[in-house]
C-alpha cells in the first residue's frame, strides 16, 4: 500500500543574517507539528533551546542521552527555563548541526505538553532528548533561541503539520 503524503510544510525561515532566535506563531489544524533545523553558531559554543508560548518560567524538565562514538552519557534536567536542544552544548563555529523536533499533541488542554528532540552534528556526536513543558494550555507559539551568540546566516528552520499522527 501506498504511503499518502504526512507532512504539510507550514512555513521555512532561511536567516539572511545573523539571528539569536526564530519564532513560529501561525500554526494550527495539526495533531503534530515538526520542526527541522539545520544551524550552526557565529562564535563560540553553546546550546539552542526552545520556549512555549513565551513561558520563562521554571516550567520544563528534560531527559537526554548522548553519545560520541567513544562514550555515552544520559542525564536529567528539572524545573528549568526552557528545554535545551543539545546534550552537552555541542553547536559551535566548527560544523552545522542537524536537528528534528517533534512536538505530539500541541493543541490539546488536557495534559502538559511533551516534545522529542534528536540531533547530529559531524565531529560531535548525536543525542535524544525528551523535553516535558508543564502546562497543560494548548502551544500557540514557540521560540528557538540560542545561549551563546547568534545562529549562523543560512540556517534554516522548517515547520511541518501532522494532520492525523
């Protein structure tokens, strides 16, 4: 059986300059919504992150193992700001890191909303994260920043919706 198409493309942000963060707001109709990054940093190394409807709030927790081809590490993170996007802080200068994160179930106001992250970047390694914002109010908005400097011009930021995941 033919596979159907699952992912509408909602909206791509390509950086024409130098940016500390990306914001999508204009999204809705989806049970899922996916978002691709392919980045890098212009100084220095760092972690991206990401923020639910503007929530700074000591409202997100996140588990994440990683590995390098040499070792392995896993660790856990409560009451934080925001989820971190990286295990051990690995965008850098140096090469550009690959990143999907799935966000289930955003528009629901039943339950806190949960997120799945997986990265790899050449030289550094790859991980997995699961991030839990506590709040159970639909995600309306959502903010990808970084902690140190400011994403590279020419990366890029694809939203995608899952009509029935």
């Amino acid at each position: 059986m033919a596979a159907g198409s699952t992912y509408s493309t909602i909206a791509t942000t390509t950086l024409g300059t130098a940016q500390s963060s990306v914001t999508f707001n204009s999204f809705s109709g989806y049970t899922d919504i996916i978002v691709v990054c392919n980045l890098a940093i212009s100084s220095g190394t760092g972690n991206s992150k990401i923020q639910f409807n503007s929530d700074t709030g000591s409202n997100y927790s996140e588990t994440t193992v990683e590995g390098t081809g040499s070792s392995a590490v896993s660790s856990r993170y409560t009451s934080n700001t925001s989820i971190i996007l990286e295990g051990s802080g690995y965008l850098s200068t140096t090469f550009q890191t690959v990143k999907i994160i799935h966000l289930m179930n955003y528009s629901n106001s039943i339950t806190n909303k949960t997120c799945l992250v997986r990265n790899g970047g050449a030289g550094a390694g790859v991980d997995a994260i699961v991030g839990l914002w506590r709040n159970t109010g639909a995600i309306t908005s959502f903010t990808i920043s970084t902690t140190a400097s400011t994403f590279v011009a020419g990366s890029t930021f694809t939203l995608y919706g899952i009509a029935a995941a």
